[in-house]
C-alpha cells in the first residue's frame, strides 16, 4: 500500500506497543477478587524488513496554526503510531529531517515559512546524506526472505 503523503521524510521501525493505561478490579468466576490490566497491546509493524513511513506533515503544523514551528518528536500521531515514532532511531531520522528543513527555509530567501519547504529537494538531501525514506516491498521482502532461505540451505 503506498503512502498517503508523497512527502515522507523518515522511516520508523519498531512493534506498535501500549503498555497497560489502566488496572481495573474484576471479579472471576469463583468470586474472587483481582487486577486486570488493560490497554496493552504489541502488534508486529516493523522490525528488519518492515517500515512505516512518516511525512513531513507529520511535525509541522497547518499554517493557519503558526508559521515556522516544528516538532520533531511530539508529533502529530495517535498513541498507537507513536509508540513505534517514539524510538531513538526515528527521533534521529526525524531530527535530522527537521533540521534540514530549516536549513532549507533560511537558505532559501524567496520560501521563509518552513510550510513551503520543498519537500522533494528536502527528500533528495536526505537520502544524500543517508537516510532512508522508502520501505521495502513485499515484492522486496519475499525476495530477501527466499535469498535467506537459499542461502541457509546451501549452507
């Protein structure tokens, strides 16, 4: 599935988890009283080969709401999504992105708002400098999983 912004500028890579938001007191079956926790979850979305990628938008607010502002790790995401944005590799990748965006907006003497950063040439600076902003196909992943799979059996 591709990406609902073209804009992305990082990639996360990490299980979405939830610690327990609450314990609550239950009783079971027998009458006997104890604590359940509740909220927690773990989900598989990343890991080697799995990646979610994260838009520029994604640390800038809407123009309307403040110009020139970003925010690079108390983002625009569900508690569900940042609990993968949350890991110090992607507050790297995003810290990164965030500063060569700003360096653009100041560069730039005709684009002063960091809303009107272009988005591609920041992408091009990125990946020029290392960064990864695509995610692997499943095309991609099934090829590396085959690969792998070959290689332990020819041993």
């Amino acid at each position: 599935m591709p990406p609902r912004l073209p804009s992305i500028v990082a990639m996360a890579s990490y299980w979405q988890d939830s610690h327990a938001a609450s314990r609550i007191a239950v009783r079971d079956e027998r009458g006997q009283w104890g604590i359940v926790n509740e909220g927690h979850f773990m989900l598989p979305a990343g890991g080697k080969y799995q990646r979610s990628p994260l838009p520029f938008e994604l640390m800038v607010p809407h123009r309307d709401q403040c110009t020139n502002l970003m925010v690079p790790f108390c983002v625009a995401a569900t508690h569900q999504a940042f609990s993968t944005i949350r890991m110090e590799p992607t507050s790297m990748a995003l810290g990164e992105a965030a500063g060569t965006a700003a360096a653009l907006a100041v560069i730039d003497r005709d684009r002063v708002d960091i809303q009107d950063v272009d988005t591609y040439r920041l992408q091009q600076m990125i990946v020029a400098n290392g960064g990864v902003i695509q995610g692997v196909t499943n095309w991609e992943l099934l090829q590396r999983k085959l690969k792998h799979r070959l290689d332990r059996l020819r041993g």
